[in-house]
C-alpha cells in the first residue's frame, strides 16, 4: 500500500511565524497536494506538484508556498502565519489523478 | 454554485438498511468522480470510482452516475454501525487532476 507520511499530526505556532509542513510517500507518485480542510467547507486545494520542481496553484494559494526538491517529498510553507490559517491541513498523493488520492494523516495547525 | 454539492445531513439509517448519499456537480465537462470515506479525527480514504455513466458495485457499496443530470451517488447496502462516517462526493476538472471535493454528507448508523 502507498503510504503518505506527514511529520507532524498537531501544531500550534505563534502569528508571523514562519511554518514548515512535509509530507512524504513511498511509491514513487508523480502528483502531490496539499488541501486544508475546514467545517463546513470541506477540502479546498492550496497548491499542488506534479513533478520534481514543478508547482502550481490550487484554489486558495494565498499566503502559502511549496517545496519540490525530491519526487517524494512536497512541503506546504507558511511564510507568515495567521489565525486564518488554524486548519487541518491534509497531504496527498496519486500516479494518476484518475484513480482517486491517498491522503496522509493529516497536520491539525493551530496559529495563536 | 458550488462545484461540487452534498446534503451535509446527518443522515440517519437502521441497522441493515440502504444509506443513499447524493452528489450533484457543475461542470459538464468533468469525467472521474469518486467517494471517500472519512472517519472523525481521520483523513479520507477512497472507497470507490467511476468514470462512464450507468452503476460501479463493489461488496456493499454501489456508486452510481448520471452525467446528463450531474448527478452521483453512492449506496450502501445493509448499512453497519462501522459505516458511521463522513462521505465526501469528489470530481476531477476537466483536463487535469486536481479533485474537487464536496463538503461531506455525515452518515449515523444505529444498531
């Protein structure tokens, strides 16, 4: 099974501090997303990857950045964080987009 | 609009009754859709795929898909208490991967 790792499962940062979140998978998967997931909202894509170095904007990439130096490593940067930013925050990667995603545990952020 | 539309529920079924989640979607265009189950506190895993009109069965879980009314479902036979979840109707863009997802339909079943 493909496994998708993310280093952290909670986190609280103080505003204005500078956020790093990584996410790893172990089957060579080309396409990698960062979502964040809020109540009532549901899953909304920040950005996404789908090759080394290669990136490109989701639907709300405001205020974050990413990181693609590795194919199986894809960071979610917060380069100022704000308590907007208090979320779950979910990783996934694919071979395909047409078979569906496999998340990973999830980072829950709180920014205070 | 939302692109991707879901009665956030709860929905409520018996012990051994069918759960029917419904999905609707804005863009005509759009060919992979997909259900992930979602536990609380967990992220979502996939449960299904379909891609052509008409129904997708796999144990109890029957995904069905209408793309001239833009419309998804999915349904679960003989529903148990493990199937308590959040059930979140996901569609591709056209022309690429990234997944649209609706904001969840939550699922009680009580035994």
């Amino acid at each position: 099974d493909v496994k998708v790792t993310q280093s952290s499962r909670y986190l609280v940062k103080r505003t204005g501090e500078k956020v790093f979140l990584e996410c790893v998978q172990d089957m060579d998967h080309e396409n990698m997303f960062w979502y964040r997931q809020d109540p009532g909202l549901g899953l909304r894509l920040i950005y996404f990857s789908y090759d080394v170095k290669m990136k490109e904007k989701g639907d709300i990439p405001e205020g974050y950045s990413v990181s693609r130096e590795k194919k199986e490593r894809f960071s979610l940067i917060l380069e100022s964080a704000s308590t907007n930013q208090t979320s779950m925050y979910l990783c996934a990667s694919t071979i395909r987009g047409a078979d569906g995603y496999t998340f990973g545990s999830g980072t829950r952020l709180t920014v205070v | 609009q939302k692109e991707v539309e879901q009665n956030s529920g709860p929905l409520s079924v018996p012990e051994g009754a069918i759960a029917s989640l419904n999905c609707t979607y804005s863009d005509r265009g759009s060919q992979s859709f997909f259900w992930y189950r979602q536990y609380s506190g967990k992220s979502p895993e996939l449960i299904m795929f379909i891609y052509s009109n008409g129904d997708k069965e796999d144990g109890r879980f029957t995904a069905q898909l209408n793309k001239a009314s833009q419309y998804v479902s999915l349904l679960i036979r003989d529903s148990q208490p493990s199937d308590s979840a959040t059930y979140l109707c996901a569609v591709n863009r056209p022309g690429g991967f990234k997944t649209i997802f609706g904001a969840g339909t939550r699922l009680f079943v009580k035994a």
